[in-house]
C-alpha cells in the first residue's frame, strides 16, 4: 500500500480538509483551518 503524503503531512486526507470565509489577498484562493493557501503566504 502506497503512503499518502498529504496524512503524513497534515493528519487528514485532503478532501477532508475544511475551509474558512476567508480568501487570501495574494491569491485569491481559500485560507483552509491550519491557515495555509494556494500560494502559501496564508492569511497573514
């Protein structure tokens, strides 16, 4: 059985992961609930 990453990484599989109202100014892209976006740069 092949390991996954993404629950390495972050403890869940990646479509459990929930998401906040909040969108990243750089991106645009969704703040998920460890702060993380599509760029990286995160809600800061």
């Amino acid at each position: 059985m092949e390991e996954d990453m993404h629950v390495k990484m972050y403890g869940k599989e990646f479509h459990k992961v929930e998401f906040l109202d909040i969108q990243c100014p750089m991106c645009n892209g969704r703040i998920d609930e460890l702060g993380f976006c599509n760029c990286g740069s995160g809600d800061s």
